[in-house]
C-alpha cells in the first residue's frame, strides 16, 4: 500500500475518521497500532514478525535498562544494538558481504562459495530499526524514561505515517504526544491536508514525471546528446528530492491531522551554499541522528583535527551504507564526507565579504557538484556512474532526448520553477480561512489528477 494509491486514501480516510470517534488516549493508540500493523503487512505480511520481534526485544531492554546500573545496564543496550543491529546485517547486508568475499577469493587465485539468501528486504528496515535504537540509547542516556505500556511503544515504532520512510523520530517527541488525547481541532486538519496535498503533488506530477525522462537517459546513455544526460542527472536530482521530501510531507501532513507533530525532515536542500550545508537541510532526522548517535560518541571536534576529519569519513561511509549493500553508495558517502572536509576547511580560509552573486555562484556550484554525486546514487555499479559521467564530458552532439518531446521538457522545467518557488517564497501549509482552504485543496487535488503520473511507483527511499 503505497501513499500514492487509492488503497491509501481510502485507508487514510476510515483510519482519520475512526479515530476521531474514540473519545479515550488507549482506544486510538489501539487503533492505530492495528492500522499501523496492517499498512505494514499489506506489502510482505509474514515480516511482521520480525518487526515484532525486535519490538518485544526493545521493549524488554528498555525497562531493564531503567532498573539497572552499571555492567548490567550496558549489557542491556548491547542486546538491543545487536537484535537490531543484527537485523540488518542478514536481510540488508548478508549477501553483500558474502558476494565480496566470493570476489575477493577469486582475485588471489581461490574461489570461497558462501550461501546466498534469497530473502526480500523488508520495506523501510533502516528507517524503523534506527528509530528504535534512538529509543534504547535515549533510556541508556537517562534522556527518556522507559516506557511501560507495551502498545504505545510498538505504536512509537510502527506509527504508519512514517514506518516506512521517516522521518527518524526521537522518543522524547513521539512518546508524550501518544499519551495526551487531543479534541479534533480544525486547524490541524487544514494544514495536515494541505501538507499531504502538496506532498502528492511534489511526487505523482512532478517526481514521477520526471522519472520517466530520467530512466530513459540513464537506459540510453551511448545514445544520449551530453546535454540530455547533463539535464537528465539534473531532472534526477529534482525527483529524488521530490519523491523523497513528497514522502515526508504526507507523513507529516497524515500525522498532523491526527494531532502528532512529526520532526521537519527537509528545509530547502538546494539553496544549501556547501555540502555541510546541504547535509544539515537534507534528510534532516538521518542527518542529526547520526550527529548525535555516532559521530559525537566518536569523539565529534573534540580530539582534534584529524580525529575531527577521520570521525566525518567513518559517519558519511555508514550513511552511504545505510542507504544500501552497494559499492555505489559507498562511494557517495565516501565522497560526501571528502568534500565535507575540504570545503570546511575551504571555509576557514574564506574571509572575503560575500555579495548576492557570490552566494548565487555557491548555491549553484553546490548543486552542480550534488547533481554529480547523485549519479553514483542513482547507478546500478560504480562502471555505469562513471560512464555516464564521462559521455557527459565527451560533448556528443544532438539535442533531443529518447523518446521525449520539446513540450515534455519545457513542461518539467516549468513544475521544476513552481516547485522552486512554492518552496522558496511560501514553505508554510497553515491556510487560516476556510476558503482558502477550499480553494486550494480543489486546485491541488484537480493538478494531480489531471497532470500527475497514476503508475503508483514505489518511492524511492522505500528499499532502504
């Protein structure tokens, strides 16, 4: 059941106007845990299991936790690492490492056959077991107290809005809201709504447009003019952003009509003028979550320059294998987390006075350079990445696109413009008179239909 689907809208719509029927806190934290367990379960239902197995496990470790001192109480927070922690390793990252060794033995002269998992990935696994462990380290720090009811914990980490693709929450901002009843309040529909529409705007009328632009250049890049594939890694730039921060609008506009306020999860990633810049806009709850779970228990700026630098590398490596069981993704991290310490530096020795122009000149290099990066994101191996970027730089000829007509491009760059601008100049989704409301919901809802892209493409980040 994705969002962009009429089964979601309809289960959204029942589930909403259920739970505005229950008129106590444990009735609707019922509820929508049994809608949460049965989102899940309408994409593989036996991996309920799993999630709910690591959940029991969870919430065991983290009233023993709270009991005990010492020895005893890290011990408690290494079996909640490792259950999660292990979780991983076997559907997400087993047959990675198992097809590397194989390789590895081939290149000194010997072949290591390991067995391969033919399991499937259950969906958003990074996403829930993060969220997770945030709430075990968090009781371990004495920053959250353990939560005793069972079912408000499970529904923490299964909340539907955002099991699959975050935001990442924290417990100390989901927990207290799940145990306050909170009337129906008007206002909050509004602006949940509006968020959800725009966020459905930003996914089936301009990311899965674009899509269709981007999988032809990257299926055809010998065929490919230069400038198609330049525009192309552009276009991919723009339906990653707007297929993934799409996702995060609808959780966070499907949660706030229900009362819960969701972390902001993107603030204008490609106004950023640096990369740091742009990591503290982009995926805003991975980005502070391992800020504040790796990279200061690491040791942070504390210990120096080169610890300081070293500490970067390590968390930009595991943010690019958290993203997937891929050398690809490796190597965006890993390069990331280069030109996070090269530009940082850079910064240090800038003491030139900065003119509008000089920060328009940043923010486009910096896109520019992002737009560059993602191909590796995008690539099915490190070959194909480099590939596409050196047909980009050997300047073929022509000027149309595979199957695209000038209209279609004139019309991407168009939604590409608005949705510049609707972001820039009007980010807020709080429309205080009715009307307004009205009017805005009728033309957005009216734009999807008539413009969006109705092929109920997976998002993106769900196979993370």
């Amino acid at each position: 059941m994705t969002f962009n689907s009429l089964q979601f809208l309809v289960f959204f719509m029942v589930v909403t106007l259920w739970f505005f029927r229950i008129k106590n806190q444990k009735g609707r934290v019922l509820l929508l845990l049994i809608a949460s367990c049965y989102f899940y379960m309408s994409f593989i239902p036996e991996y309920i299991l799993i999630l709910g197995g690591t959940i029991i496990i969870d919430y065991i470790a983290g009233l023993l936790i709270e009991k005990n001192e010492g020895s005893a109480r890290r011990a408690w927070l290494v079996v909640s690492l490792i259950a999660n922690i292990g979780v991983l390793a076997v559907f997400k990252y087993y047959n990675f490492f198992i097809d590397n060794i194989h390789a590895g033995s081939l290149f000194f002269g010997k072949s290591v056959t390991l067995p391969m998992l033919k399991i499937a990935l259950p969906i958003g696994l990074s996403f829930h077991t993060f969220q997770a462990m945030s709430y075990t380290i968090e009781v371990y720090r004495k920053n959250q107290k353990a939560e005793k009811n069972f079912g408000t914990y499970a529904l923490y980490v299964m909340f539907y809005p955002q099991l699959v693709a975050g935001p990442i929450e924290r417990p100390q901002n989901v927990l207290p809201q799940l145990k306050e009843f909170r009337a129906y309040d008007w206002d909050n529909v509004k602006e949940g709504t509006s968020r959800m529409l725009w966020g459905f705007f930003k996914k089936v009328v301009i990311a899965d447009r674009l899509a269709m632009i981007v999988e032809r250049t990257y299926g055809h890049t010998h065929e490919s003019s230069s400038l198609a594939l330049f525009a192309g890694a552009v276009f991919y730039s723009f339906q990653i952003y707007c297929d993934f921060s799409g996702y995060s609008d609808i959780a966070i506009g499907a949660a706030k009509v229900m009362n819960i306020k969701l972390m902001e999860n993107f603030n204008q990633p490609y106004l950023s003028h640096t990369i740091s810049n742009f990591w503290s806009r982009w995926h805003i709850s991975l980005s502070s979550w391992f800020r504040d779970y790796l990279y200061i228990p690491l040791g942070g700026n504390r210990r120096g320059a080169f610890r300081s630098k070293l500490n970067i590398l390590i968390v930009f490596l595991v943010s690019g294998l958290w993203h997937g069981a891929n050398w690809t993704f490796l190597a965006w991290g890993l390069m990331h987390g280069l030109l996070v310490i090269l530009l940082t530096w850079g910064k240090k020795q800038d003491t030139k006075k900065k003119t509008d122009l000089t920060v328009l000149a940043r923010i486009l290099f910096n896109f520019v350079l992002i737009t560059f990066l993602w191909i590796f994101f995008r690539s099915e191996n490190i070959g194909v990445a480099i590939t596409y970027i050196r047909e980009i730089f050997a300047f073929h000829g022509g000027s149309n696109y595979i199957g695209v007509s000038r209209t279609e491009l004139v019309f991407s760059a168009i939604i590409i413009g608005i949705l510049l601008a609707r972001e820039k100049y009007r980010p807020a989704h709080t429309i205080k008179s009715d009307a307004g409301f009205y009017c805005y919901a009728g033309a957005m809802i009216l734009a999807c239909y008539y413009l969006g892209v109705f092929s109920e493409n997976q998002f993106i980040y769900f196979q993370f």
